[in-house]
C-alpha cells in the first residue's frame, strides 16, 4: 500500500503555512525516491496544532502537528510515514484531548478526508439523510426537523422547523432555500470550516430543506472574504450536480432540486437575512421591515427558507439518525449540539463541538487552556460583534440560548472571544459603535446616527468630560438603539457597550482618575 | 488611446460581461464582480451601460456600487492587503501590527502608496480568529502575524 498523508488545506491551516508544509513534504518525498499519495482535507478544527499533518498507518491515522518546513527533514528521518515518534507527534487524532472531549454531529467528518471526494462522504454516512427525506413526504421531513428541536445556529435561535412549516404551508410557483454564509461576527469561522471541509453536508442540507418546503432552488451566499469557501462550495455543486445530488431528479427521485453559489461584496449588515435577500436580487444591502417575514415574501417575493449553514448542515445527520437521536443532547430548550469557536487570546483555539449546557467557565479555562499570553483573563465576548462582553464572575453560565439571555448577553453564532487584562473595555465600547457606524446600512435613525452619537460621546468619557453625565447619555441612547432599531445591527450594539460598563465600570472612570489608580 | 477610446472600450467590454450574467436571477452583484475583475475597479463608464443593460435608473447602480465596501472606483495598487482589524484580531494585538504596518508602508488605510505598489485596508473578519491576528495578502491568508512576518510582507510588496 502507498503510503497516505493528509494535509489541511483549510484557509486556518493555510495562513499558519500549510503550504509550505505541503510543498516541502513533496519535495522530501522526490528526493529520497519515497512513493506517497498526498491528500488535501479540510481542518478537524484544533487551530492551535494545525498545520496539522496525518499519516494513514495499519493502526490508523497519526498525527503530527504544528509542522513547520523546518520539521520535514527530521519526521523522515522519524519514520513518520509509518507514524514513528518525533516531537510534534501526536497520536491518534480523535484521542488528541481538545478533539476526544466533542461530541461531532454537524462536524463529524470535517476535516477527515478529500472535502471534494463524493465517496468519502458518502463512505462516512453521508446522503443518507437525503436518501431518507426523498422517500417521505414533505410534511413528515418537515415533523422530523421541528421534533428534533434544531434552532436557527445563525444567532437568532429561531426553530428550523417551523420556519420551514410556514414555507411549506405558503403557496407559490417558485419557492426558494437561502444560505445565509455571510459569516461576518469576529470569532466565528464554522461556516467557514464547513463549507471548506465538508461542503457535500451544506449542499445535502439544503436539497432536504427544498424537498420538504417544495422549493427547487437554492442560493448560498458567501461573503467576499472566503474565496477559499467559494471555491471549495463552487467544485462541490459542480460535482453534486453530475452525480445527480442536485438536478431534476435529486438521487434519482421526481423531485428537483439545484443551487448557485453567490459572493457578497463586504458589508457585514448582509449577514442580516433580509438585507441579504437584497442583495441577492442585486440591491442596495439594505434591512426589509418585517412582516411580511420571509417564509411568506423573500427572495424575489417568494416565500422563501432562510437558514444559516450551521443549521442547514445539521439538518442531513437529524433525518439520517432521528429527531430524538439529536434532541438527546443539550439542555432545556437548547437541544442538540453547538459548534463552539475559540478565538482571541486563548492557549488552545479552535472549533469544539458539543451538546449545549458547558459553563462558560469551562469553555475559557479547561477547553481553551486560559490566555495565549499567559495574562489574566479580563473579559469574554460571547456571540461576536453583537455580543455582550462577560467577566469571571459570570462564568458559571450555561451555554444556552435561554441562561445567556437572563444574564443580558446572548450566543449569537457560538463564537467567543478571549481578552487578557491589558484589555480596555471603553476602548472596546468605543469599537462597538463604530463597526455600527461603519457598517449600518442607513435605513433607521437610532443605528445610523446613534452609533455615531455613541461614538462620540464615548470620546467624551474617555477624555473625563462630564463623565457621570456622558455614561447616563449612553445609556439612554443604547436604550433607544435597543428598542428602536430595526435589525439586530443597531438593536444588538448595546450588548458589548452596556455589557462594558456594567461590569467594568473601572475602565471608565475619568482619565485623571484612572491614571491616579494605576 | 484618448479619453474618448478608452471610455469606448469599457462600454464595450461592460456590455460583454451584460450580455453574458443578464439571464442570472438577481445578476447585478455577480456583474459588477465581473467587472471589477476585468478592470480592477468599477470605472465610472460602466455605470450607464449596466442602467441601460438591466434596465435600470443609472442612480440605483450607483446606489448599489456605492453600498459595498468591495467595489473600488479607482484601480487599487499591485498589491492589496488587508489588515483585520475585528476583535479576535484587536485581542491579540491588531492595534499594534496595523501601527507597525502603517509606518513601514508610510501609508494610511484606504490609501495607496505613492509608487503604486499597495493598497492597505482595514477588514473586519477573514474567519482565521483562531489564528490572530490575521491579514490577507492578494487573496492568500496569513495568520499570527509578528515582526517576522510583517517584515515579510513588507518585503514582498516593495520587490
């Protein structure tokens, strides 16, 4: 048997020089005459090992990971290639601890094999669900997604189900499946590792979704800023399509399913459902009042399926295993699994899948390992741009879409950010309203010209000019953002601001004041 | 060639690329993606042949143009980078790499330095949170960016 070894090709891994890594195991490989086959994967998600290289042995797949170029001549001389011992050698890759302690549904075979390899995911349980949903009727597929409890994964936590009951139930000659990729919150890329490591799941989650609302095209829209995924996602509908995943006849049944694959153009509000149906028709990105909601007038009029990819790739392993096979994991009214994004200042960051109910606490502390600098931890931003920043006294909280409502924050797309104590959070406030100013798509007062105010009178406090007053005039101008907005842009802001000064109140105590504490 | 040949020439080029999206549901962003392609910007002169090609008013192309933060109205430099600027990055000290990459290129965000050569940007996210901070150089991602690195890109964009 050759010898077989995988290299990422995920952009994670690619910016931490995997490349270079792929170009000089070649190159090694020529020179000693050694005959191996080199296959690209996706990344299993543990950032803080990749460029993470596996080797398939007789007793399974080894890894070695960071490899850096400099690495390559000695883990020959190791013997890596039938998984000899070397520094970076890390075992068995589902017994490494970050991976071993997840529980993968969604992801379960990111980053194992050729992302572009229809029989390896195939090989891997793939299209079952598929082949399962073709064989029922459009009501019962619909049944299964709501019994399972699956919520919208895009932040909002809306049940899938019921919003595909009410496309399904909607009548209309044309009925479309959106994919919201439009992935923009700092610390998520799960989208990303998705569509670049296992993009059959997306494209079979999205064919479900069609047959069971009775639409026969779909729409993924990716932002600009993954030309990785967008080439990944275009090969696999290409691919799908001559399978005959999609087409007239989806595996071979009466019904027609087919997708395009489109690119956003950098303005982070089209990650905003409405706004990116907009955009889709070729349209100023701007938000859409609601009612009427989507399911009933969205893409072009069209009563129209909304989802974000987490949701749409969770969908396939829900009709291939059962609603209750899911429904088992999690906790209270957040069912299922969570695919949490580790990023920032941490030791150890990466994608970790699990069913919902870890405390914060452990995610930071145990998962995560604490700060890359060693530092303190001061603050967490769990759920992005939009999300509230939360100190250690609130590590006991549940990951729970309902337990990080009661303590004013939110879980948004599951990503969280770690900061150390060099951290300042009026600097951080300050941030906040100005990503909304740059990004507000105009259309409401309290988010366009609000997060301008907002701006600037942060300015004022930072500058210790009536600084009680100025923090009373944010908070009331977060009040009306909160309440006034139109779309989670404006309505959100508020959370890292608010989040900062309530429990960081030191940071915005006057200049003067500050500077005598220090 | 004349202002008058060149303006000729993009007209005919932009109707191409009409000609071959205008059956595309939705086919606006996907041309002006094209046509920023091709010219590596979206000249002014394209403008009325987009109106006139999907039968719109030449103020909801520009409405549209002027939306993205994409679409460039001038020719960028040789190179592009793109510096994150969101908070993953500003964690692990975006602030001080976006400093340091200023003063060497001796330019500002949304310039261009004086021989062509870079165009510097802000960017907020390139999903590589994991591996901040992060930047991307002509399309390739680059992540834990430090002085070594920086330098080397530095290098890069001036050769």
């Amino acid at each position: 048997m050759i010898p077989r070894i995988y290299i990422p090709a995920d952009s994670g891994a690619l910016a931490l020089g995997a490349e270079k890594v792929a170009k000089a195991i070649e190159k090694e490989l020529q020179e000693r005459g050694v005959e191996a086959k080199i296959v690209r994967n996706g990344s299993r998600g543990a950032y803080f090992l990749e460029p993470m290289v596996e080797v398939a042995t007789d007793k399974g797949r080894v890894a070695y990971g960071p490899v850096k170029p400099s690495d390559i001549k000695s883990l020959f001389d190791s013997g890596f290639l039938t998984g000899g011992h070397h520094k970076r050698w890390l075992g068995a890759p589902d017994k490494i601890p970050f991976l071993a302690k997840q529980t993968r549904l969604t992801f379960a075979r990111c980053g194992i094999n050729d992302p572009l390899s229809l029989d390896a995911y195939k090989s891997l349980g793939g299209l079952r669900g598929l082949q399962n949903a073709v064989a029922m009727a459009p009501a019962d597929v619909v049944k299964q997604v709501t019994e399972s409890g699956l919520r919208g994964r895009g932040g909002a936590g809306f049940p899938t189900g019921i919003k595909w009951k009410t496309v399904l139930d909607t009548a209309g000659a044309q009925k479309y499946i959106v994919c919201n990729a439009d992935e923009g919150d700092s610390a998520t890329f799960a989208d990303r590792m998705i569509m670049e490591g296992d993009p059959f799941v997306l494209i079979e989650g999205m064919a479900i979704a069609g047959i069971a609302t009775g639409a026969t095209k779909g729409f993924v829209y990716i932002r600009s800023e993954y030309p990785h995924a967008v080439a990944t996602m275009n090969k696999a509908v290409a691919i799908a399509r001559k399978a005959g995943v999609l087409g007239l006849n989806v595996l071979g049944s009466p019904n027609a399913f087919d997708m395009e694959i489109r690119v956003g153009a950098g303005a982070y509000v089209c990650g905003e459902e409405t706004s990116l149906l907009n955009s889709l028709e070729g349209k100023r990105g701007v938000v859409r009042a609601k009612p009427p909601l989507p399911a009933i007038q969205g893409l072009f009029g069209k009563p129209t399926v909304i989802n974000n990819v987490i949701s749409l790739a969770s969908v396939p392993i829900i009709m291939d295993k059962g609603a209750a096979y899911y429904k088992d994991f999690g906790m209270g009214r957040s069912r299922g699994t969570i695919p949490i994004q580790i990023a920032g200042n941490v030791k150890q960051g990466g994608l970790f899948e699990t069913a919902f109910g870890l405390t914060l606490g452990e995610i930071v502390d145990d998962i995560a390992g604490g700060t890359a600098s060693g530092r303190p931890v001061k603050a967490v931003q769990v759920g992005g741009p939009l999300g509230a920043y939360f100190p250690r006294a609130l590590f006991d909280t549940p990951f729970d879409y309902e337990e990080f409502a009661k303590r004013d924050g939110l879980i948004g797309h599951a990503g969280i950010t770690v900061f150390d104590d060099t951290a300042d959070m009026l600097k951080q406030a300050r941030f906040a309203m100005e990503f909304c100013a740059i990004e507000s798509c105009g259309k409401c007062t309290p988010c366009r010209i609000g997060s301008t105010r907002g701006v600037e009178v942060l300015d004022k406090v930072a500058a210790g000019i009536e600084a009680e007053k100025n923090l009373a005039l944010v908070t009331d101008l977060c009040n009306t953002m909160k309440f006034g907005s139109l779309c989670a842009l404006g309505g959100f802001t508020p959370y890292p601001v608010m989040s900062s000064i309530t429990h960081f109140p030191e940071d915005f105590k006057p200049a003067p004041a500050r500077v005598a504490a220090e | 060639m004349t202002m008058q040949a060149a303006s000729t020439e993009i007209a005919s080029r932009t109707a191409a690329i009409i000609d071959e999206m205008k059956g595309l549901e939705g086919p606006l962003l996907p041309i002006l993606h094209s046509i920023q392609e091709e010219f590596g910007h979206v000249p002014k002169d394209a403008l009325p042949v987009i109106a006139d090609g999907l039968n719109l008013s030449r103020a909801e192309v520009h409405g549209v143009v002027s939306f993205y933060h994409d679409f460039r109205a001038k020719p960028a430099g040789r190179h592009v980078l793109k510096l994150c600027q969101a908070e993953a990055c500003q964690s692990m000290g975006s602030d001080a790499v976006a400093a340091k990459v200023k003063q060497l290129l001796g330019i500002d965000f949304h310039e261009t330095a004086r021989d062509g050569s870079v165009t510097l940007e802000p960017v907020y996210c390139l999903g590589l949170c994991a591996c901040s901070p992060s930047a991307m150089l002509d399309g390739e991602v680059i992540g834990r960016l430090d002085d070594e690195k920086i330098e080397e890109i530095v290098a890069e964009v001036r050769s």
